[in-house]
C-alpha cells in the first residue's frame, strides 16, 4: 500500500487536486493522505474545508498557518507558521511521496519542512511563468526542491529541463483542472441561480481580479481602472472574492462598494468548482487576471480579458485578449469579447494546457514510479551547450 499524501492550502489549488484526489482514493493500492491548510481553514474566506468534506475527502490533518491581515509581513509570517505546523505535521505522518500545486506563498513551508524528513515531492504546474506575481519566483523554488515534475505544456517542460531538472522525472500530462470538464456535472442558469440565490440573467461577466503582488503600490489604482472599464457594460456580473496575497483587502473593499451600487453584480466569497467551471461555459466573458482565464477557459472557448503584468510570460490561446489596466482599452477589449464576430472564431480553438485526462496520467506514475532512497538525491542536468557565435 503506498502512502500518497496531497497538500491544498486555496480554493484554486483544490480545483486543480480534485480529479487526482479522486482518482487516487478509487485505487486500491493506494492510502490517500489529504492535508488541508491556509485559506481553507478560514472564515475570512469561506471556510472551503467544509467543500472538501462534502466531497467525501478524508482529511488527514489541518495546518493552520494563515495570518489574519493582507500584508507583506503577514504572508511571511504564515510561511513560518506553515513550516512549523507541517514539521510537527510530518514528524507524525510521513507519506511515501507528496503532491503539491503550483506558486501560492504557503507550499514553501511544506516544501521547506518536507525536505529534512526526505518526502519525495511531486510538483504540478511548474515550469510556467506569471512576472507580474511573486508567485513567479515561489513556484521555480519548488520546482528545484522537487523530485518529480507534472507540467502542463511542452513549454513548461523546457523550462524546467533548463533549470536543471532530471528529463526522465519531467512528465508533460497536461492540466488537472481541465478534467473537471469530464468528471463534474455542469449546471444550468436556472440551478446556479438556486445555488447562489442570485437573480442571475444571460448574457453576463464573470469577474475575478487578484494582487499584482510585485506590483502591489498599484492595486487599487488598477482596480479603480477596472471598475470604471465595468461600469460601461449593462450587465449582470458575477465576481470572485481575490486570493489571499498581499493587498487584497483593499480589492475586497473596492469590489464591494461596486456591487452595492449595481444591482445585477454580486461579488461571492467561494463559489466551488462546480458553480465556477458552470459560470465559465455560461458567461459572455470572463474579464481580469486569474490563471484560469489562460489554462480553463480555452476549454470553454470562452472569451477572456486578460489585465496588466499578473499572467504575463503564461502560455496562452486565442480566446485572451492582453490590455494594461486602463479603463479604455478594458472597455474596447471587452467589447470585442462579448462580440458575435469573436466568439465565432474561437469555434475550432484547443486547449494548449490539455485533452482531460491529466490526472490519469499523473496518478499512474504516482501509483509506479520508483520511490527509493535514490529519488531524494538530486543531481543538476547539465543541457547540452550551446554553440557560440563563430563556432
């Protein structure tokens, strides 16, 4: 029986997990060991535990470790917290290899603690890039502290490769989160407005807006930007509460001033996968910075703003549409999206981050792969050189 234990720490990582949590607790050679922490835990941002319990995921253990505050000095602080609650985590319970997701500021404390207590780490989504965030430099961190490398792209690969990574430990299987398109049911208009109890009309514009955390002095400029761009549009809008990164407070105050003035935009603390991956097949547009609108919503050939620095370098399809974060050219671009002429030529449009079946690929090398002593050694792979100018 291999011990396969899986860390979320944000509703966004969850989305990801959820297809190879599935999987893995379907195998019967596997014991899944789930580790909850971070946004999860807490009330300020929905307490999405009870989501994950819902579900019918057993929780291995809770690592409280998110600092109340939208600081630079509270994310700091609740990575110490992180590293000294998944010490005393792992000194207790020590799975044969660890799965963790991506860039947010909490895996470096299980990565951190994981590492003298020699867990193998499997790392998804590295090799991709987003320098507008600090999240840019966290997930390349993981990446050199990782053993095992699940990318979503040829170019994620190289990337990886080029940073020094073993090839045979870099498996290319796409992106688990475009598999909830084949696991989870959609819903309809008429079900997500029961769900969320909203007066939801079509057509109308999902919005979800995070820190640009290296360029955090600009935050609420940006956003005031965004919401004059909004203003414009005389539709029903849904928008999504931001991640827990430095200044999101003040994208929370701002969001909901908007929505008090506008009748038809309702901003929602937590919507679940589910209701999120159903409002991204029933929107007009998607409109702001999350990842989501590049890896998910190209499966959905939904139309996407893309705003400012956040994703900037991230692979991305036709569906996006890149401006700065001027009220302008938001409002130009997201007319152009909502268009008939737009949404036509996306008819063909394929998801550069995968086909759907990612997290079969993953949980069979999971299941396989050989987890001796030898795969915590790590040695630097040398790429071959290259040829100079003249040579």
């Amino acid at each position: 029986m291999r011990n396969i234990g899986v860390v979320t720490t944000s509703r966004s990582d969850y989305g990801i997990c959820a297809p190879i949590l599935r999987r893995l607790q379907a195998a019967e050679d596997v014991k899944l060991m789930l580790f909850v922490a971070g946004m999860h835990l807490s009330p300020e941002y929905g307490q999405t535990v009870r989501l994950i319990e819902e579900d019918g995921f057993e929780i291995t253990d809770r690592i409280e470790l998110l600092i109340s505050g939208d600081s630079p000095t509270a994310a700091a602080k609740s990575v110490g917290l992180g590293t000294i609650g998944f010490a005393q985590t792992f000194s207790r319970i020590k799975p044969d290899v660890l799965v963790v997701v991506g860039d947010r500021f909490e895996l470096l404390s299980v990565v951190i603690a994981a590492l003298p207590y020699k867990i193998p780490l499997a790392h998804l989504h590295g090799g991709e890039a987003s320098e507008g965030a600090f999240d840019d430099s966290i997930r390349h961190a993981i990446t050199k502290m990782s053993h095992l490398h699940f990318v979503s792209n040829d170019q994620a690969a190289q990337r990886v490769r080029q940073m020094g990574e073993d090839p045979s430990k870099v498996y290319v299987t796409g992106a688990p989160g475009i598999d909830n398109l084949n696991d989870i049911p959609m819903l309809n208009a008429e079900q997500i407005r029961d769900q969320l109890g909203l007066d939801l009309q079509l057509p109308f514009l999902l919005v979800c807006y995070h820190p640009v955390t290296l360029y955090g002095e600009d935050t609420k400029s940006q956003l005031l930007e965004l919401c004059a761009a909004l203003r414009e549009f005389d539709l029903d809008m849904v928008i999504t509460y931001p991640n827990a990164d430095p200044q999101n407070r003040a994208i929370i105050e701002l969001l909901q001033s908007f929505t008090r003035e506008r009748s038809n935009s309702w901003l929602i603390e937590n919507l679940g996968t589910q209701v999120y991956f159903s409002l991204m097949r029933l929107a007009s547009a998607m409109v702001g910075n999350s990842s989501s609108g590049l890896i998910e919503a190209p499966s959905f050939r939904l139309p996407v703003v893309n705003i400012g620095e956040r994703q900037r370098g991230r692979l991305r399809a036709a569906n996006v549409i890149d401006v700065s974060c001027r009220q302008t050219e938001i409002a130009t671009a997201l007319q152009r999206a909502i268009s008939e002429s737009f949404r036509e030529g996306l008819r063909d449009l394929q998801n550069p981050y995968g086909d759907g079946k990612a997290s079969q690929r993953i949980v069979h090398v999971l299941r396989t792969v050989d987890l001796g002593s030898q795969l915590v050694v790590k040695r630097f792979h040398m790429l071959e050189p290259s040829l100079t100018v003249g040579q």
